[in-house]
C-alpha cells in the first residue's frame, strides 16, 4: 500500500468513528510522531507490523490514535524505527491513557507517592489484587467493556504494581473491610491467589495491612473508602471515588479530619499481625 492508500485509508476510517475513546492527546501525539518515523524508515504498515508482529490493521488504529498501544509495542517499535528512545519517552504518559479519565490524575499522584493510606470498602485495592482477581473486577462492570478495553486496563493496574519496586521506597498502609475478604470475585481459586499476594506483599518492611472485622460494633469512616497521599513535593491530598466519580481534596481542613478518620480506623482495625492471621485463616476457608 502506498503512503496515498494509506491516507484514504484513514480518511475513511476517520469518518466511520473511532473503535474507542482513549480520551486523551497523548495517544494522538504518539500515533504521529510513530507514523513519522515509520515513513522516515521507508516502511509501510504491512513491512513495519511484520517486523513487529502485529497487523497493518492495528498499526493504523495506533498510527490514528484510536487505539492506545500498550508498553511491549512501544518498546519494540522504537527499537525496529531505531528511535532512540523517542518513542519510549512518551510510555508513562501513553501508559496513563490505559486508565478510565476519573483515575488518571490520582495514577499520577500514586506513581510518585511517598506514602498512600487507604481504606478499602468493597473491592481489593488495585495496588494488592492478583491479575486474576483485576480481570475479574473488569469483566463483571456494567455496561460491558469490550475486551480490548479490558486488556488496556488490566495492563495498567498491574504496572501500577511497580511501586513495590521503587527506591526509595514508598509507606503503604491499608486497611481493608473484611467483607472484602470474604467476597469471592473471581471464583475461590483466584480469591485465594489473592489472599495469599496480600500476604507475601505485607511482609514488606514498607507496608501495612490491618483488616477491620465485621464484628467490630465502631467504624469511623462509615462515609466510604478514599486514599491520603503524601506527594514528592510534600504535600498530602486525599482521594475519593464512587460510581466512576473521582475527586481529589487538597484543603488542609478536610484532609486533616481524613488522616484523623484514618488513623482512628487503625486503631479500631486488627493489628497489623493479627490481620495476617486472620487472612491465613480465611484462606483455610476457602
């Protein structure tokens, strides 16, 4: 196909709509600066998706910045276009077009966090859960997301896992309703998975998980979950989200009554060892 049929090609394709909403410039800006360095190469989309292993068909979707390219085709096509890094430079911002728009500006505080407190209410917090545990939180939303989306997002939620792997490394403190625990989203078995990674992820020096029983007849944040996030700059802002809603907080009044919810939380939750032995035992249950 000559660099003609390809720009009919997208001209008709343009004019059908794109196949998904990544919602943000990036991806544009990506698919641009791709095709340039495609051309300058002397390659068309059939020779470059060969190269790299994918159709002609995905590499204009990119090229159209309808479709978002995960981590892997960023790396190897700045490595078949001999790039230079031009093209790895842009894969954290690429990387955060992965996210729904309400998550974005919270995964860009949480990327560089010195320290995260959260409270958990109805799911696994993304930083704790298994990917089979993530899937199965994304293919049971409504309306349906389709499973190119679902791809795109299960990616992102496990690179957000990285921040284990930073130094220096970051305070992570959780505590999590039991209710939680005992909600077998994705059948028993990937249940357990994950119990067992929120196990081995706790015995880091660097994080906490304290579990609040149902038992317990006090609760000082029965308004919901949210997260306090101390910045590199060192600020503290906190974080709430419902019903793909998000809002970040930074007025000092009300982040500080959330770090005192929270730190009542700890202190009405199981301690940090006794949490541990209640989820080995939930384990046994299930």
């Amino acid at each position: 196909m000559t660099v003609r049929d390809e720009e009919t090609a997208e001209q008709q394709q343009h004019s059908r709509g794109p196949e998904d909403e990544p919602g943000t410039g990036v991806v544009t800006a990506f698919g641009r600066q791709l095709k340039l360095l495609r051309l300058r190469a002397g390659l068309d989309r059939v020779e470059f998706g060969r190269r790299m292993g994918y159709s002609a068909e995905t590499v204009a979707s990119i090229e159209q910045g309808r479709r978002i390219p995960q981590a892997r085709f960023i790396e190897r096509a700045d490595e078949v276009l001999e790039a230079g890094g031009v093209l790895t430079a842009l894969k954290e911002e690429v990387g955060r077009a992965q996210y729904p728009a309400f998550f974005r500006d919270m995964a860009r505080l949480e990327a560089n966090a010195t320290a995260l407190n959260l409270y958990a209410v109805y799911a696994v917090p993304g930083l704790l859960q298994t990917e089979g545990y993530a899937r199965a939180v994304f293919q049971m939303q409504r309306p349906l997301l389709d499973d190119e989306v679902i791809e795109q997002r299960l990616e992102a939620r496990m690179v957000r896992q990285e921040i284990y792997c930073r130094r220096p490394a970051p305070l992570l403190s959780f505590v999590i309703e039991e209710a939680v625990l005992r909600r077998p989203i994705g059948g028993l078995t990937v249940m357990r998975e994950t119990l067992e990674q929120i196990l081995l992820t706790a015995q880091s020096r660097n994080v906490e998980v304290q579990v609040m029983p149902i038992a317990r007849e006090d609760n000082a944040a029965l308004g919901g979950p949210f997260t306090l996030i101390d910045t590199h700059r060192g600020q503290r802002v906190a974080y709430a989200e419902v019903q793909d809603h998000s809002r970040l907080y930074t007025d000092a009044g009300y982040v500080r009554t959330l770090e005192a919810r929270y730190g009542i939380l700890r202190s009405q939750a199981l301690s940090p060892s006794e949490s541990m032995a209640s989820i080995e035992k939930l384990m046994g249950e299930t």
